[in-house]
C-alpha cells in the first residue's frame, strides 16, 4: 500500500533486504526498507489498513509485533510503536480489514474476537479494540471464512459493507470463469 512517500507491504518474510519481519515500510525513492517499525513474527501479515493518523492497522497470522504479544491483529502507531492497549486477541487468523471513522472491520477465519463470538466477521473500536454490537454471524450467509471486506461510501445513502468469503466446492471439479466465481466465492452485501 502506498501512503506519503512510502510503500507498505506485508507477507509471509521475515526480511526485506534486512531483518524486518512480516511488516515492512520502504521508500519510494530507494526502496531501501525503515528500521523504525516493529518486528512482526510468529505468523505473517495477511492484510492492512490506514488508520487516518499515520498508523496502520496489521492483521494476519502472527503473534508478537514489537515484542508485544498480538495474536493476529496489532495498531501500529504513527511513531512506529506498538498501541499498548487494545488487543482483540482473534482465535484465528485476519484476513481482511476495512476502516470508517472509528470502526475497524475485520474478516477471517476467526469466530472468537475480544472474548466474544463473531463469525468471521466483527466491527472493531479503532481505540479500544473492543468489539461493538454489530454482528452479522457470517457463517450461515456464507459457509465459509471471510477473505474480502470492501466499504463502499456511496453519495447521500448508508455505507455497505461487502463480505466476500470462499465456499467449500469438491476439488476434481473443472469450471469455467464464470461458474469458477459462483461456485467459490459468495458475497453478502450488508448496509451498515
């Protein structure tokens, strides 16, 4: 992801040219990679988002991020610290994530996040980590995890918020582009 003048990326690497974990930040100019970050481990970096301030949202399989315990999810605050509070701590893996105001939706493969159920899919407090009312109990809508959010602000209505999750389909199948996208993938639209 680009921001200013430099790239985030994420992933399953522990370096990138130097030891950097699965987060790193690198100049656009030079793509030498910043040392100011922390090191995420234990897992990789599946996903990420602004936070509006210069922080980033990170979430994926790991589970320490600047020698913080942060099991799949973790703020990284402007100053490239770890926010020492607000740990959702999921029981599975974030695959996705998407930002309004100060809610943080997330999507996975977790049914438990900050001590309380949410199937696949929670609305998060961008201050608190704390889970809010909003749950959608993806599994009956989709029968399988959650691996795309995507909020799409449109002019004078509510937000939407779509849910892409991958179904179960036999492996031996053969199918066409068109019935590869049917049969694998369900979307749920949800006005927020």
């Amino acid at each position: 992801v680009r921001s200013g003048g430099n790239t985030y990326v994420g992933g399953d690497f522990t370096r990138v040219g130097k030891p950097t974990g699965a987060f790193a930040r690198l100049s656009l100019a030079d793509a030498t990679p910043s040392t100011d970050l922390p090191p995420v481990t234990g897992g990789y970096v599946w996903t990420m988002v602004a936070d509006g301030s210069g922080g980033w949202f990170i979430g994926g399989t790991f589970t320490r991020v600047g020698g913080y315990v942060r099991n799949r999810i973790a703020h990284i605050l402007p100053n490239g610290t770890v926010d020492p509070g607000g740990n959702p701590n999921p029981n599975d893996q974030v695959t996705s994530m998407a930002i309004s105001g100060s809610t943080l939706y997330v999507g996975g493969f977790f049914t438990t996040i900050g001590g309380q159920t949410r199937n696949h899919a929670a609305a998060l407090s961008t201050t608190t980590g704390v889970p809010n009312s909003w749950n959608r109990n993806t599994q009956p809508l989709s029968g399988g995890n959650v691996y795309t959010l995507l909020l799409k602000r449109r002019a004078h209505l509510l937000p939407v918020l779509v849910v892409m999750a991958v179904l179960m389909v036999p492996f031996a199948q053969t199918f066409t582009i068109n019935e590869l996208d049917a049969a694998y993938f369900a979307a749920t639209v949800i006005l927020l």
